[in-house]
C-alpha cells in the first residue's frame, strides 16, 4: 500500500487516484465512507460515545503548467511549497496519463559567469516533453493540466524512499487504524488540499465537530550536517521515533492532548521526539478553528527532504507511529473531556 499511495497521482486538487486507494483499504474495516464535494474523504466507524477525527491529507506539492512556448517548452509554477533548487534535471510526469517530461533551463554552456551562482527561480525553469512546436506540445497538455514528480518507490528494509510522503505516511496509518475496534465514534478524514492551504481540513473540521481533533502527519527531519557545525542535536531524528508538536505556525496544541501523547508513549516504552515549536503548520491548524474551537494535536513521522522529488523515511518511525496512533485513541477516549 505504501508504494501504491507514494505513486499515485495526487497534487492538491487532483486526488482522486489517492482517495480511491484509501477508499479500497478501508472498505470492510468503517461503517460507511463519504466524499464530500469538496473531495475530501471520511470514513465513520462507531455511532456511541466521544467523537475523535483524525486526519491525514491526500494531497501532494506538484507543479501546474501555467504557458506554451512555441518551441514547445512548458512553463509552470509550483503548487504548494517547493524549494526551486530541487527542480532543474528532474524527471517529471504530466496529467493523469502519465506523459514524461524533465526540467529544464538555460544550459551551463550559454549562462553567464554571475548567472551560475545564483538559485534559478522556477519562472525561468521550463518542461520539455520532447514536443517540436507549441502546436506539437498542445495536442498532449493544455494550461492548468497538473505534474508531479516521476520517483519510483523502492526500499532496502530499513529505509524507503518515495515521492509524496507528505503525507500519504499519514494516510497509511489512518488506514490501518480503520481495522481497528474503539469504543467511540472515531471519523477518519483524507483531506484535499492541504498543501495550499488547509483548504479541506477547514470544510472536514466544520461538518464533522469533533470532540478532539489528531492530525497525522510528517515533518522534516534535523539530522543532517549544517555549515560550520560538527555536532547535530536538534529532533526530529530519523530512526528516534514519532514527533510531538507543541505549537507550530498554525496551531498551538491544546496541552492536554499533547501530555496524553506523550504519556501514552511513555507508558507503552514508545520512543518519541519533540518537534521544535512554531515551525511548519499543518491540518490542525484549520481544524481547530471550526464550530467555536475543536481541541486539536499533531504526532508525526519524521522524513527527510519532504516537498522534494524523493524523500527518505525509516520502518522503524513509521511502525512506532502506527502502534502509537490507536493507543493515543483510546488515551484521549477515556481522559480527554469532551467539548
């Protein structure tokens, strides 16, 4: 499933490859599933006691073709935030058929001296998908048509490496949170859109009032040489465990969700890793702003080079992160107030 979910083709306002996937898994293990017209995606199981949500967005960071040159080249801008120095050489792949393409600007040979030195903005980066004309190129593609990243899911058993994790990790582990039992109602939600906005996060976190609310996500890893530094000793780490938020750019967690995380952790002997606070933002951030405030929290599975053609993540946080999930469940079930 993992490699299924890494490779489909999902950047924010095309998922519905990805919803279709998660819908697959979790048919047979919910009460029921439903889309709304937004094209977020929710699977409801239990009808008694507290209402827990959790969420885990679909969507992906891509790039949009935004003009056609009359050579043939396409022009495009990015959707979500994507660092332009991980572009240039890139293989790519437009529209849901899958057209190849690779990134491209101004040779070596034809730049300037001061012009090698200087990060290339993605405005003068280019696709080539091989067409001769722009007449050539509009019989494929036309503008607004969508591209994602062309990255082959592989693994060596301890690490695996992927397009997308962002956070198709998070939406594996509500997936396989859905075959589990609760004495709840639990409404696991696949949002659309997040990558520009938290835009289905607030649309979910609106109809489904929740009595508390836990994303499933991702964050960027610290564990990696700086400039001019020798030792690294900022979380998260790969290998050490999922991450806990304190409060990001979007959210300042409600403390009682964060102290059941990390209590549940500590008495299950689940290594576990503090997120640097006020860094990132997530679905959280829009969920609980719904219905007059929603508690809300975030648990993580650190990954390396998220929003970039090829991540890396590590078995061992992702399988710890799944264990963790469904006992912060029933932690926040039999603790946690109610709204």
């Amino acid at each position: 499933m993992l490699k299924e979910l890494s490779e489909a083709f999902g950047p924010s306002g095309a998922e519905c490859e990805v919803q279709s996937l998660i819908k697959k898994a979790v048919t047979g293990h919910v009460d029921r599933t439903f889309e709304d017209d937004f094209g977020n995606l929710y699977a409801f199981k239990g009808k008694k006691g507290k209402k827990i949500m959790l969420v885990a967005h679909a969507d992906e960071v891509g790039l949009m073709i935004v003009g056609i040159e009359r050579s043939g080249t396409l022009r495009f801008k990015p959707v979500g935030g994507i660092d332009p120095r991980v572009l240039p050489g890139k293989p790519v792949l437009l529209t849901k058929d899958r057209i190849p393409g690779v990134i491209g600007h101004k040779p070596e040979l034809f730049s300037k001296p001061d012009e090698l030195r200087k990060i290339v903005p993605a405005e003068s980066m280019f696709i080539d998908i091989g067409a001769s004309s722009k007449e050539d190129a509009e019989k494929q593609v036309r503008l607004g048509d969508y591209v994602i990243f062309d990255t082959k899911f592989t693994d060596d058993g301890d690490v695996f490496m992927g397009k997308a994790f962002d956070d198709r990790l998070g939406c594996y582990v509500l997936a396989q949170l859905a075959k589990k039992e609760f004495d709840a109602q639990i409404v696991l939600v696949f949002s659309v859109q997040e990558e520009v906005g938290c835009r289905g996060a607030k649309i979910a976190g609106f109809k489904v009032k929740p009595d508390c609310a836990l994303a499933v996500e991702v964050t960027s890893t610290n564990d990696l040489p700086l400039d001019g530094e020798k030792d690294i000793n900022q979380a998260p780490f790969l290998r050490k465990g999922p991450a806990i938020t304190v409060a990001d750019q979007s959210v300042i967690c409600d403390r009682d969700l964060v102290n059941a995380i990390v209590e549940t952790a500590l008495e299950k002997r689940i290594p576990y890793q503090m997120k640097p606070p006020m860094v990132g933002g997530t679905d959280a951030g829009a969920v609980h702003l719904q219905q007059g405030g929603i508690k809300a929290a975030v648990v993580s599975c650190p990954v390396r080079y998220i929003h970039s053609p090829c991540s890396i993540a590590s078995y061992a946080d992702l399988g710890l992160l799944e264990r963790l999930v469904p006992l912060v469940v029933t932690k926040f079930i039999e603790e946690i107030k109610c709204n």
